[in-house]
C-alpha cells in the first residue's frame, strides 16, 4: 500500500472521510499531535490502528468528538463536571474519562469500562469528523514506543506503508498530547495525563486537583494504574536519553569533562553555541510553549545525530514545564543526573 499525503482541501476531506467509513485508518491533524483515525464504532477498523502502531493491546484509545450530542451516543451519563469543564475547554487539548456505553466495541477502550473523549480544535480534525458523521478513535499517529508526530511527515515516516492516507494539516499548534483526567464529582478531578490544559488552568473550573502518580514516578510492569498508557515505554529516540537536573554552568562542565565520544545534547535554545558536541534544541529556557512545540520533533532529530547517548537540560516542573517533563522523564526511561 501506498500511503498518500494530502493537503487538507474539501475534496481531500471528503475522500478521507469514505476511507474512514468504509473501515479504513488515516492519518490527521490535531492541535495536540497527529492521530491515527478510525470509526471509533467499527471495532474491525480500530483493531487497525492497534496493529499499524503495534500498539500494545491493553492501551486504550481517545475518542475525537465535535459535538455534544456525539458525546452522549458514547458514554451512559455525562456528569455536571464534565459539562462545566466541556465549557471552559473545549474544543481543546482536554479529554476526560467518563462510563462508556454499549454501542463502543472494546476494542477502543481496551476491555475497560471507562471511555477517554476529546472534542478537538484542530479544523481540519473538525471537519473531518463532521464529513464523516462518525466519532474518531485516534492514539497518537506514531509507531508504538516512538515520539509522538508533530507534521504528517513524522507520521509519514513512521507509517508509510501501513495506511492509506495522511491529511497534512502543517505542524501541530501545540506539539504534546492532550491533559487526560478524571472526573470523581463536582469538586474533585485526578490528573492521569499533564498536557497544555494545565493543572493551573483546570484548578479555575473545578476546586480539587489531584496528581496520578504515574505523572511523575516510575510504574513498575506489574503495579495497578488508572491509566494503561502510563506504563508503556514511550517517546525514545534511538540513543540513551538521560536528564541533568541542574543549571547551564554545570551541564556545561559535565559535558566538557565527558571523557566518552559520541554523546550529544539536548539543550535550551543558544546554549548550544557553547558547547562542542553535536546538539539540538527545544526552544528557549523561559519559553515552554516553544519547548512543547518542539519536544517531539527535537527527540525525532536526535536520531540523525550519529550519537549513542543524549544528555538533555531538564524542563520546569510547572504549567506546561510538567507536561514536557513527563514526556521527556519517560523519553529518559526516569534516568535522571542531579549535579
Ligand atoms: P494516546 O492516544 O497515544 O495519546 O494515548 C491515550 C492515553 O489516554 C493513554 O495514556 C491511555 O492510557 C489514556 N486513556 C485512554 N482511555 C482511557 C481510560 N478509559 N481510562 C484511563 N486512561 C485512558
Ligand atoms: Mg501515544
């Protein structure tokens, strides 16, 4: 199979919107990351998406909606909360977790009983969706245990072959996966998943949050999680990545004093004028919307680095800074240097 890639035109849309309801997986622009899409009703076309990314079986899928009354078709009940926080953020980067109803196969939500829902952002997704009247299981568009894709480019060289098209909508407005929470009631939510809807933001629409923490510990193969994705390697580029926690000077002189070759960094935009390995970057020190645009990309291009071990500048642990600090902990396999 040869995949096409597409400019998102209407007639484009539209033949996208046929391979979707005759059981096909495509490729799509979200203002997260590219999803790989199917009907989230077909369980035969989402069981697709599990073998295009050899995804493994026991992580469940996002739903992409447009519309409240295609939520409703999805789950038994949509609590008060979820309408309030549906309110302040969407269409965005947030997705919550509510009781799945009988009409989506298993298959999606990996034999769980809860169903993840997301009403995106993105036009071309929207239309998309609207085209084919249908909501859209959608993982991330990569293969299984690599960054996620940010241009219908990655998606392209991680999937070519496998599906038959890809919508190119241009580069992600965002760059990292959407917030995952739970509701609980009217007061309290839990974070499973930090994303661009920040723990900030969130703490205005609903009192109590509470951090999963799979956000930020290790989770061992055989420990119990509220959310399956946790667990799975994830991000990794070729080469060992491993963070420094500490500030420019002393990554500097870690990496000057570095008796091995082949290593590289990863670092804040101009650092790496001052130092002599190979190096790329991930926006400016202060700048961590840049630095989500940029994570996955950046991980990407490590790979043409000829290097085997990446030392990467460690993110903030606020706002955005948590989002990009999950993913590149995970990146890191939880290797981190304190100096
Ligand atoms: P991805 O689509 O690659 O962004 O991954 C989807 C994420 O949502 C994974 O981390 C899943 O574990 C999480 N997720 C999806 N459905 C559920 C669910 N029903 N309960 C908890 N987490 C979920
Ligand atoms: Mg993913």
């Amino acid at each position: 199979m040869d995949t096409k890639v597409l400019l998102p035109t209407d007639e484009n849309i539209e033949y996208a919107a046929k391979l979707l309801n005759g059981g096909e997986v495509i490729g799509m622009p979200t203002e997260t990351v590219y999803g790989l899409a199917s009907n989230a009703f077909d369980e035969s076309a989402v069981e697709k998406i599990f073998i295009a990314k050899g995804r493994p079986q026991d992580n469940p899928l996002i739903v992409h909606i447009n519309s409240l009354e295609m939520l409703k078709n999805l789950v038994v009940e949509v609590p008060d909360v979820a309408y309030k926080l549906a309110e302040k953020f969407w269409p965005g980067p947030l997705t919550m977790i509510f009781q799945k109803s009988d009409n989506v196969p298993l298959a999606v939500t990996a034999g769980l009983s809860t169903i993840a829902v997301r009403f995106p952002s993105n036009k071309v997704a929207n239309a998309l969706i609207t085209k084919a009247g249908i909501p859209l299981a959608a993982p991330s568009a990569n293969t299984s245990g690599r960054p996620s894709p940010t241009s219908a480019n990655h998606v392209y060289n991680d999937l070519n072959g496998k599906i038959p098209a890809i919508l190119d909508g241009g580069t992600c407005e965002y760059g990292l996966e959407s917030t995952v929470i739970l509701l609980k009631d009217d007061e309290n939510i839990t974070l499973l998943r930090p994303g661009s809807v920040t723990i900030e933001m969130l703490e205005s629409a609903v009192p109590y949050v509470t951090v999963d923490k799979g956000v930020l510990h290790e989770i061992k193969q055989n420990e119990q999680v509220l959310s399956p994705g946790m667990k799975h390697t994830h991000y990794s580029p070729t080469a060992k990545v491993i963070i420094i926690d500490s500030n420019f000077e002393r990554f500097k002189d870690f990496i000057d004093r570095h008796d091995y070759k082949n290593i590289g960094a990863m670092v804040f935009e101009g650092e790496e004028k001052e130092l002599d390995v190979p190096c790329v970057t991930y926006g400016g020190e202060d700048d961590e919307l840049l630095q989500a645009k940029l994570l996955f990309s950046s991980l990407r291009a490590i790979d043409d680095m000829g290097v085997s071990t990446i030392y990467a500048r460690m993110p903030k642990k606020d706002g955005i800074g948590l989002a990009i600090y999950n993913r590149l902990i995970r990146a890191a396999g939880f290797e981190v240097i304190e100096l």
